[in-house]
C-alpha cells in the first residue's frame, strides 16, 4: 500500500481559518446610555428655549441613565454615557426649576411691565414703563438703583 491517496480519497486536510464574527449587537444598559447623554443634551438645551420641553427631556435623561445603570450593574456591561445623561439632565432640572422660582417670584413685576409695554404706543410711553417696574424689579431683586438701565433686559 502507498501513502499516496487514491482517486476516491481525499488529500491532507487543511482547515480554513473561521470567518470572523459579527459584532454582537449593543445590550440593553449600552444602548441606554448614550440615549441619556442625548436626552440630557437636548434636554439642557430644550430648557432654555422651552422650558416645558426642557423639563420632559431632562426628566427622562435622568430616567433612562438611571435605569441604564441600575441594568449595566446588573449584568456587569458598560453603560457608557449614563452618567452624563443624570447629570446633564439634573443641572438642566435645576436650572429649570431655578426659572420657574423666578417667574413665580417676579410674576408681577414682569407681566406689568410687559403689559405695559405692549400697550405704549411712543417711545416716552415706553420709558415711563422703564421709569415705574424698573425700579420695583430691583427692588425685588435687591440689585443696586439703575443697574437694570445700564444692562438692558432680556425680556420685551
């Protein structure tokens, strides 16, 4: 008998190297991280333009990184971008309720004055609305007299 092989025998074996695999697709505390450092992005922005929408999305920044982490510890993966999102969305909610504060302190002031305002009809209509709630805003605040005059105000 020869080594060789025969017609119906097959020659030396040579194995093939595996493919590589795919990727894994991303787990649950790893998709819900980066959606909370996004949600707390938008919700800090959101926040300045319209605080109502700010509130949501930081509410639910704060939300998913939570839950994001609580599932990462859980089955010991990542949750990249968890963290920022909590305080992303935390700075955002207080920034938010730091506002609504404002606005229900200053309600009186800052409605009369724009009331005040939408109806003059002259520009000496408009500085008698600066001479009168100016004056009351600061006083509210306790800023110095006429620090409002030098730095004109963000609201119409």
């Amino acid at each position: 008998m020869s080594d060789a092989p025969g017609h119906d025998q097959a020659g030396p074996q040579t194995q093939l190297p595996e493919p590589p695999r795919p990727p894994l697709p991303p787990t649950a505390p790893e998709r819900g991280g980066p959606r909370a450092r996004l949600l707390g992005i938008a919700g800090l922005v959101m926040t300045l333009l319209f605080l109502p929408a700010g509130v949501a999305l930081s509410l639910w920044a704060v939300v998913a990184g939570l839950r994001s982490r609580k599932q990462a510890r859980r089955v010991l993966a990542p949750a990249p971008g968890a963290v920022a999102g909590v305080v992303l969305g935390t700075i955002s909610l207080v920034l938010a309720l730091s506002q609504i504060g404002l606005y229900a302190v200053m309600w009186d002031e800052f409605n009369g004055y724009v009331t005040c305002r939408e109806s003059a009809l002259t520009i000496e209509d408009k500085k008698a609305c600066q001479d009168e709630y100016l004056p009351r805003i600061e006083r509210k605040l306790h800023l110095p007299k006429d620090s409002l005059r030098k730095q004109p105000p963000a609201w119409p």
